[in-house]
C-alpha cells in the first residue's frame, strides 16, 4: 500500500486530496490545525501541524518518524490567503503569509525529505498568483496589485521548488518535486464564486502525483505553467 502525506486535510483542497487517496486504496497521514479530522479510516492517521511554528513542525515530523512508514508523496497543501482585500502591501501579513506559506512549508518539507521513498513525488501546491508569466498576461487589469503578501509567498515558495528539485537531482535522489496550480477552488480561501469543485482539483493532483512528470515543472491540469 502507498503512503501520501498531505497537509491541511480538514478542509478544502486537503480534505477532497485525502478523501481522493484514501478511495485509489492509499494509506493518508494527514496534518491539520483547527480543523480537526474523524480518524474514522483504518488508512488514516492524524498529526498536529502549525506551519507557523518552528516547535510544532519539529514535534510533527517526529510523529510521522515514529509511523515508521517510508512515504510515497508529500503534498504541500496547507496555506493561508490573509490580504485577500489587500491592494497595499501589510508588512505584518506579509511576514504572516511568509512564515506559513514559505518558511514553515519549506522546513517541514526538509524535515520530511529523509523519510521519501525512491521514486517519490513532492508537490506543493502554488497558485497562477505566484507566477511571473501571469502578471506579464494580465498586466492591464487590477489582478497584478491584488493581494501582494500571497502573490510574493507564492512565487519565493516557486523557487524553493526550483532549488529542492535541482539539488534532489544533483545528490542523486530519486524524487520528483512540483508545483502545482488548482484552479480557481470553491473552498473558504477561492470564495463561494470560485466555479472548481475541490474534488476536481484532487482528480488533477492525483493524475499528477501518481504520473512521473519530469522533476522541477510547475503544472496546472496536467500540462506545464508559466513560472
Ligand atoms: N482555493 C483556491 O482557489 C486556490 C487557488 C490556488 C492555490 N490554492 C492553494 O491550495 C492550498 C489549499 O487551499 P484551500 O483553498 O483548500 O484553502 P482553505 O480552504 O483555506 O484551507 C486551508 C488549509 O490549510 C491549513 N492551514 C492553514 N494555516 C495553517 C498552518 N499555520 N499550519 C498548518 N496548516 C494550516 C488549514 O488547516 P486547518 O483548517 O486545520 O486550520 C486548511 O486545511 C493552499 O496552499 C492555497 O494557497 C488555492
């Protein structure tokens, strides 16, 4: 049985991620925060994470260590949106956005990396709001200015993708690393508005995970993204 590790599983993306993995016959070691989640799967095991703290994602990875499973993907998908009305640039969102979106996902992922199976696959979900080649495309509207802190968490968090993917390459691991974007997703983050149901969103991430896509690629419903 193959092992994904998914973080924020209680709602959204996480939650259609984890119930999409458990109905293919995956074992899912999910992560939440407050939203706590039934363990009412024999295939799901539960783990506390904040993404914000430094202590939390020391004690989580300690947890998953413990499992004692090898994991066959990570998938990146806890985030926070916190400017979503923003046009002007909050240092303290921003430093929020980063420390959750950026820093706190890329330290757990280093944590994570020593228990990956050869031929695992880590994603991390980004978003056409991190990429460069999208603001170049929709530069005459107000989409550029909107929601800065997420915009720039979103675009470093592409280049540490770009980093993991070409130092896994250049030590010689056996990991494919992606980023992905969703879609625009009704969740509590995409709004009431958003036309993409979650479980479509988990049917493209699957199709992503389970492939063996060439390492370092952004992807959005199966063909490669502007960065
Ligand atoms: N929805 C969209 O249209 C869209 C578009 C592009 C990219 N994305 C990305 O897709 C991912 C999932 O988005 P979503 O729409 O499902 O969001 P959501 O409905 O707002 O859910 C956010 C998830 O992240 C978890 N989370 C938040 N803060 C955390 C922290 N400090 N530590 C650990 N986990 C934390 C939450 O856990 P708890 O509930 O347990 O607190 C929850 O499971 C995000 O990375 C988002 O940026 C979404």
């Amino acid at each position: 049985m193959k092992t994904v590790l998914i973080t924020g599983i209680g709602r959204g993306i996480g939650q259609a991620l984890s119930s999409r993995f458990l109905k293919e016959g995956w074992s899912v070691l999910g992560t939440y925060l407050n939203t706590p989640v039934p363990a009412n799967e024999p295939s799901l095991k539960t783990f506390e994470l904040d993404l914000s703290s430094e202590e939390s994602i020391g004690a989580c990875a300690e947890a998953i260590k413990a499992a004692g499973t090898k994991i066959d993907a990570l998938i990146n998908n806890g985030g926070i949106l916190v400017d979503d009305e923003e046009t002007r640039l909050i240092p303290d969102k921003l430093r929020k956005t980063l420390d959750v979106n950026v820093i706190g996902t890329a330290s757990f992922t280093e944590k994570i990396l020593p228990f990956m199976a050869a031929g695992g696959h880590i994603v991390f979900l980004s978003s056409q709001a991190g990429s460069l080649g999208e603001m170049d495309r929709l530069e005459d509207s107000h989409y550029p200015y909107h929601y800065p802190a997420y915009k720039i968490s979103k675009c470093a968090l592409n280049m540490y993708v770009r980093t993991l993917a070409a130092r896994m390459k250049h030590e010689g691991f056996d990991l494919t690393v992606s980023a992905v974007h969703p879609g625009w997703i009704r969740t509590d983050m995409g709004g009431d508005e958003a036309p993409t149901p979650p479980q479509e969103a988990a049917a493209d991430i699957f199709a992503l995970v389970t492939s063996r896509p060439p390492t370092g690629q952004f992807w959005y419903k199966g063909k490669k993204f502007p960065w």
